[in-house]
C-alpha cells in the first residue's frame, strides 16, 4: 500500500492550496480517506475525511476553509484549502481506512509541508 501526497508548498496568508494524496495498492472504494495533520497534546488530528460514498466528516476549524473530495478513478483524494492563515502551517497526512475497521490506524502518507507565512 502506498499514499504519496504532494502539493504542500509555502503561500502567504489568505492564499490556497490544493493537496492531492495518490493511493495504490488498495480498493479505493472500500477506504474512508483523510488529512491529518499534528495537534497540541495529540499524535494527528482530523482536519477532513470521506467516505467511498462521498459522506465527509470535518473539523470544526476546517468546515468553510476546506473542502476534500475523491475521485476514485484517479485513486486519489484531495483537499482543497482556501484563506489559509499562519495556524494551519503544519506537515498534513493522509490516511486511509478500511470501511469495517474505522478504529483501526490504517495506512499513513509520509506527509506534506504546508508553510503559511508572509
């Protein structure tokens, strides 16, 4: 199994990105995918995930800025940041899930630097 993330990048404040993370070796369908990234007094949190059917589950400080999506022809998950603020300067992770074993840890990316500053 291989998640290769990529489009992490420095953007001034209130710029965007797009990360995209490239899964192989998987049924894509069958993985609830995410983005992580490091928190305070944790290993990793959510930042967003999706499930094959589309159904997205964010946290609160992503539900206007961020948006995920899949496409699952392309095996690839995505998400797309917008008014980006020097907080979410943070390496972001993806994650994929097996459907039946949501508590399980799953599969990790090695991760993508996000720098937000001017």
């Amino acid at each position: 199994v291989q998640l290769v993330e990529s489009g992490g990048a420095l953007v001034q404040p209130g710029g965007s990105l797009r990360l995209s993370c490239a899964a192989s070796g998987i049924i894509f369908s069958n993985y609830v995918m995410g983005w992580y990234r490091p928190a305070p007094g944790q290993q990793r949190e959510l930042v967003a995930s999706i499930t094959g059917g589309g159904s997205v589950n964010s946290a609160d400080s992503a539900k206007v800025r961020f948006t995920i999506s899949r496409d699952t022809a392309k095996n690839t998950v995505y998400l797309q940041m917008t008014s980006l603020k020097p907080e979410d300067t943070a390496v972001y992770y993806c994650n994929a899930k097996h459907y039946l074993v949501p508590s399980s840890n799953g599969y990790w990316g090695q991760g993508t630097q996000v720098t937000v500053s001017s």
